[in-house]
C-alpha cells in the first residue's frame, strides 16, 4: 500500500524545518481506509451484522462470523431490510433461517480411558485436521489448499503462530508432511496476489476474511528452520521459502523508507536516533468481527476516540497477548488499552530471527550482497534491542514506550524472547535465569506477568508456548537445571489435568495446583494444538520428568520405554538446592 503524496511533503517539510530530533512523537496511519482483500461478515451484512453481535443472538460473538449462509449475502440483507420491522420479527428466528451455525469444538471426541498422553495426542492430531478446503462464498473461511491442524474448541480454523508450536509435536508424532503442508499453506497465504488490498504479503491472525487486516508474530522463519533441519538438505527448503520470507519481510517493514525520527507507520516505528524497530498494528480500526459487542463496550468505556480502542485492541490480537497487562496504561483496565505505543520485544526478537535467516537463505541462493544487507540489518535491529529493550537496573528485557520515550513496567514471559533467539549476552542470561527463579517460576511453571487482572494472558495463567520459549531459551544459554525444572513442574501440571479430565487445554493456572486455568474473553478451550505440540516434544527431552501411576505410562510406549518411578535427584544448581520425585495423579509442582 503507498502513503500519499502529502504524507512525503510532510515528512520532507519536517527535515527542512528542523536540524534536530523532534521530540514529538507522529503516528501516521494509511492516508486511505484500509480495504481486505476479501469481505468480512461485517462489512458484507452490515446492520444485519450490527443487530446480531449487539443483540447477543449468540452466546459467543465468534459463532456467527462463522457461520455459513444459505443464501447469497446481499439476498439475506436484503430480506432482513424487508422484515426487520414486521410485527413479531425475531432476529434470532431470522438468523437462524438464514445462517447454518458452526458445530461446538470437538464434541463428538472422546478420551479413551487410561490411555498414555503420547497416544493420546498422536491420535488427537487426526481429530483437529481439516482437509484441503473448498471455496464457499458464503462462508467467512479462506480456503487452503493443502491439509492443516486447528488448535481445537470454538477455534476451527489455522491461527499463525499457534502453527510453530503445533508442529513441535507434529514431527515427534511422525506426522513431518503435516508440518510441511502447514507452511505451504501460509506460504500460499503470503503469495495471494491482491495489489489494492491489505491481504498482499501476510499471513493473517487466521484463515478467516475477519483475520485478514492483521497477521501474528511472524514464527515463519522458525517454521521454515524445522522442516530444514528435518528435510536432509536444508539449503533446498531455504531455497523454496526465501521468495515468501522476503515478502513477509516487506509486509512487516512497510513503510520503513519515509518516516522520520520519532514517527511511525504501520508496523514500523523509528526512534529518535533512527532505531528501526516494530510494532503490532491492524489496518483496520473498526470492532473485530469475533468479539464485536466486547468492543464496543469496550471503547464506550474508554472515553477515547473509538477507534484508536478498536485499532489497539485489534493490535493486540495481533501481538496473540489478547489480553494482557503489558498492553494496558493503568496495568489493569482494558479500555485503557494502548499496544500501538509500545514497541514489543517478542516481536523485535521474531524480526531479528527473520532477518538473519533470510541472510543465510540468500547466502545459499547465491545473493551475497542481499544476504549481506539483511545481516547487517539484524546486527541494527539486536543492538536496538538491547539499547531499548533491555532494563539494566531491573536485569530484564521489557517493551519500550516509543510515545513517552521509556521502558514499560510490566514483567512479563515475553522477557525470555531474546534467550530463546540467542540474542542475550551471557551476563543477562544470568540476570534473566534470576528473574525466572525469584518471580516468574512457579508451582506448575513460568506465569504470564505478574499481576493478576482477570485478562487471560496474566497471572496466573501459564501457556505452553510461553513455556517452550523459556525452556529452551535457558538451555541454550547453559541453564539446564532451570529449563528442566520449569518443564517438569508444566508436564506436572498438564499431566495432572489430563489424568483427571481426559483432556489438555489451551492454557494452565501455573501459581495454584488446585485450579485449571481462567480468564479471557471465552471459557477455556480444550484439544489443544500447542499444547499438545509443546508436551509431545518434552516428553522426547524430557522422557522421565513425570512418574506414571503403576500400570500406566504416559508416554511409555513412545519415548521412555519403561514405567519406573523416578528416582529423586537433583534438577536445580547445588546452590537452589530443590530435589523431587513426582508423582500422578497427586501432582502438586517442584517446591521452591
């Protein structure tokens, strides 16, 4: 999408006017309303749509994006402008005549009793795959062409960065064509050809039209990076996928070229010295399709121009914190909700990650003067990372308010990012593996934040790709006996959860044996792809970190081939001291 000519003479006036850093912060959203590539629910039926999220006709407000019409769209509006003021209407009636509503989840699945956790999960894999799809016109579900897993409940379409950790599990299951499917289909997604449109260059939050304004943290590359390592000739993998990476590239970086110091664009923002870091964005500023009277509420509880709520709650989907403290200028209210002002050091840790992998990839292509630029380009961005995001005086990495011009307050597990991304020095590793034992490690792993907001990405909520990124951020940092410690005390707990309900979830409460998991807009969704991914790989680093109940084994028959309780020993530094043997079904986590 190009900014308009006034955007340029501004940026020029600015330069001209000016022999120093402004010290005001510019925020320049697209010259023109943004437009999809495709249509979403709301933008096809209008008041229609309006009338329905408002009225609560569903109990969920992402039922009815998903749902299906039996009839052309504008026929249906159309027919509800001629009956809407009938006596006796019934809009709930009305949708349901003219709308085929989604089925719940995985309600037809059953656990079987006593089955091991690895059996379980090898089989579930079956459950959540959708086969290549057919285009329906009617219905808000992009097609993909090529088979993909859904993470499970009210989700039944592909989400971006769920895929990274579902495919964890994936190639330990044996189901490595899966995995490769999944990213040809986001490579598919990146390469759709819409030149007016939004759509050009991403892949969205989730195959939906309602998703397509927005995409995830960009895990591609560590995609990419997984079926190399498996293919056996990785430089063909880095040779398929580097056209899609450097269009997911200049997605993220669109717009980098014309702004200023201290102003912003999209997903890009520059600093006062001319840092280029990024941002979660969403080029529409409108209620989101899938929580559309949460919204609105929300930003009638604001006091704020609604749409400046709408396009920070939308970038927070965006970010997949949604929601989190981190996001909110009092800590604790969602309607004061600011994403578009923080510069997040998740996302600057994933960009690192892209820009260095398209070096190697262009090194292997034969381009050394672009694999060149893009590694120069990393070494910018990781000493950015580290002028702005890392907190000396608190030994933590944080975001970075790029409005007020200082770090955020909020701890949070997004602290672990730059370990897992190698780009910590040693000494913030040790300042970090700290952090970790003192107030991010809990009874049943590694907590959100810190503070407890009723917001599902807070305490005391744990999730497992928050687990993956600490575990192995600290074992590649030599912290070995912390990544197993926070590994064991999450196994514990999902396990324990499993041997009592059948079933492993989106997300755990970490800081209480006793409780599951709570918060968020939605009840807790079960099946869960990341989950299960994340668990399926441990139980191959870790095939004895929990005990099984006598006759049984968790992952016996894949990975640990024995059931013999585990010996007590030691898992900590001799320093920390803590020595335990776990045990199911009376789980309760590594003691401090």
């Amino acid at each position: 999408m190009r900014r308009s000519f006034n955007l340029y003479v501004t940026v020029l006036i600015g330069f001209i006017a000016t022999s120093c850093v402004s010290t005001e912060s510019v925020d320049h959203a697209p010259a023109a309303q943004a437009t999809s590539a495709v249509q979403s629910p709301a933008q096809l039926y209008g008041p229609l749509f309006e009338a329905v999220q408002m009225g609560r006709v569903y109990k969920d407000s992402k039922t009815f994006p998903d749902a299906i019409a039996r009839d052309d769209p504008a026929v249906i509006v159309r027919r509800y402008q001629a009956e809407k003021n009938e006596p006796g209407f019934s809009l709930a009636e009305f949708a349901s005549r003219n709308f085929i509503v989604p089925e719940e989840g995985n309600a037809t699945y059953e656990s079987v009793p006593g089955q091991d956790v690895c059996s379980h999960i090898d089989a579930l894999w079956s459950v959540l795959e959708r086969k290549p799809d057919r285009p329906n016109p009617r219905s808000s579900l992009i097609p993909l062409s090529h088979p993909y897993i859904v993470p499970g409940g009210r989700f039944r379409e592909i989400y971006y960065w769920d895929t990274y950790f579902t495919m964890l599990g994936l190639e330990e299951s044996g189901r490595g064509d899966m995995a490769l499917s999944m990213v040809r289909n986001f490579s598919d997604l990146i390469n759709r050809r819409h030149p007016e449109a939004i759509g050009e260059g991403h892949v969205p939050n989730g195959n939906r039209t309602y998703y397509d304004s927005r995409s995830q943290p960009p895990f591609l590359t560590a995609m990419v990076d997984l079926i190399a390592e498996r293919s056996g000739d990785p430089t063909s993998v880095y040779a398929e996928f580097l056209p899609t990476l450097e269009r997911e590239y200049s997605f993220w970086m669109s717009g980098a070229e014309d702004i200023g110091p201290n102003e912003a664009y999209r997903r890009v923002v520059r600093l006062r010295d001319g840092s280029l870091l990024n941002r979660y964005w969403d080029d529409l500023a409108t209620p989101r399709d899938e929580a559309y009277h949460e919204d609105v509420e929300t930003a009638k509880a604001s006091g704020r121009p609604p749409e400046d709520v709408y396009r920070d709650l939308r970038a927070a989907a965006e970010s997949g914190w949604d929601f989190s403290s981190r996001w909110l200028a009092d800590g604790r209210t969602l309607a004061t909700i600011r994403t578009t002002q923080y510069i997040p050091v998740d996302l600057n840790s994933l960009m690192v990650n892209l820009e260095l992998t398209l070096a190697k990839a262009s090194g292997a292509a034969g381009l050394p003067h672009k694999s060149a630029d893009y590694a120069a380009r990393a070494d910018r961005r990781k000493s950015a990372i580290q002028r702005y995001l890392w907190d000396e005086g608190r030994g933590l990495y944080t975001d970075y308010l790029w409005h007020e011009g200082r770090p955020s307050d909020s701890v949070t597990a997004a602290t672990f990012s730059p370990l897992f991304f190698g780009i910590a020095t040693k000494s913030q590793a040790g300042r970090l593996t700290k952090l970790a034992r003192a107030k991010l490690r809990k009874t049943d792993g590694i907590v959100t934040s810190l503070v407890e907001t009723g917001q599902q990405w807070d305490a005391p909520n744990g999730w497992a790709p928050l687990q993956w990124i600490a575990i192995e951020g600290f074992r590649k940092y030599g912290e070995a006996g912390l990544a197993e410690t926070i590994a064991r005390r999450w196994m514990a707990k999902v396990i324990n959860v499993y041997g009592e309900t059948g079933k492993l979830m989106e997300k755990y409460n970490v800081s209480n044996p006793r409780l599951v998991t709570g918060g968020g807009e939605y009840p807790s969704q079960d099946g869960f792809g990341w989950t299960n991914g994340v668990l399926r790989k441990l139980f191959v680093i870790y095939p004895r970190a929990v005990a099984a109940p006598a006759g049984a084994g968790w992952c016996s028959s894949k990975v640990a081939n024995d059931n013999e309780p585990l010996p007590d020993r030691q898992i900590e530094s001799a320093a920390a001291g803590s020595v335990e043997r776990l045990g199911v079904p009376a789980i309760r986590g590594i003691p401090e």
